[in-house]
C-alpha cells in the first residue's frame, strides 16, 4: 500500500514538474520575443520601447536624431544591448528549465527563477517613477512572467513533492537526523 502511494504521488510530482518547467520554458520564449521585438523597434520608425511613445517621452526617432545625434546612437546602443541581455536571460531560463528542471534538478529551477527575478526586480522599479509603465509597454512581461510564476510554483511544488516522496524512512522533513521515535 504504502509503495502505491509513493509511486502514485512521485507519479503527479513528476507531471507537476514536466508542466511547471514547460510553463516556464513558454514565458522564457515570450522574454525572447520581446527582446526580438525590442531590437526590431530599434531599426525601424518606432525607434522608442514598445508602448513607449510620444505621450510618454514627448518626442520620437527623428527628433532625437536633430537634437542630437550622438545622444541618437547612445540610445539605440542601449537599445542593442538591453535586448541582448534580455534574449540571453531568456534563453539561459529556457535551457534551464527545459533540461533541468525537468530532469529533476532543484538547483537549475533556482537559477531560472533567480534569473528572472533578479532582472525585472532592478528594471522594473525604474517604470513608475516617470510614468512608463504603460500597459503597451509593460504588458507582454507582465503576461509572460505570470506564465513563469505559475511554473515555476507548479514545478516547485512538484519538485518538493518528489523529494519528500523519495526521503528515506525515519527523516523528518527539513532536517538531516533520523526521527528518534
């Protein structure tokens, strides 16, 4: 009876995990979708940040580049380079998830979610102050890092699951002594 039941709650941890870290897996492609956009954004007349316009900065591409052209360059390398850092952070998270956490490895699940986290939680602050967290513009990370949460506690779950599934007889969960009973 009682290997039943390890099977059966190890067998939903694991559908737990494979789920959570395919949801993160999606929300890592949707960060480097937005980057693929940001850098298109780039070279193209919208110039500015998706959802970022004339409302918000009160100017665009062209009126940048006659003010002052090297200040034109200075923010379409920024541009480059936030986009690059955003699709390597976004690949980084789905490799991890896809061949980590669902292999099992609680360490990559602490990556990828710590990846995230550290990125948007040094941008995002930045968006409120001068009022630039538009929906155009903030939306698409806020959809996407709901999908990344919702894994990353599926897949976590499921992995505290599976570990307590497979703990020795006599361990009491969150210490390393046998239970004296």
């Amino acid at each position: 009876m009682s290997a039943r039941t390890t099977t059966a709650s190890s067998g939903t941890a694991t559908s737990a995990v494979r789920t959570g870290a395919t949801l993160m897996a999606v929300a890592a492609a949707g960060f480097i979708g937005y980057a693929v956009l940001f850098l298109v954004r780039n070279f193209t007349d919208g110039f500015l940040e998706l959802g970022i316009g004339a409302g918000e900065v009160g100017v665009g591409k062209d009126q940048i580049q006659q003010f002052s052209p090297s200040l034109y360059h200075y923010i379409s390398h920024l541009h480059i380079a936030l986009s690059g850092f955003i699709a390597a952070t976004g690949l980084a998270v789905l490799l991890l998830a896809v061949y980590g956490v669902r292999a099992g490895q609680v360490w990559a699940w602490v990556a990828a979610v710590a990846a995230p986290v550290l990125g948007l939680a040094v941008a995002l602050p930045a968006h409120y102050p001068w009022n630039l967290d538009t929906l155009g513009h903030l939306g698409l990370v806020y959809l996407a890092m709901l999908v990344f949460v919702a894994g990353a506690l599926l897949s976590g779950k499921g992995l505290l699951d599976a570990r307590a599934a497979n703990r020795p007889p006599g361990i009491s969960p969150g210490h390393g002594s046998r239970d004296p009973r």
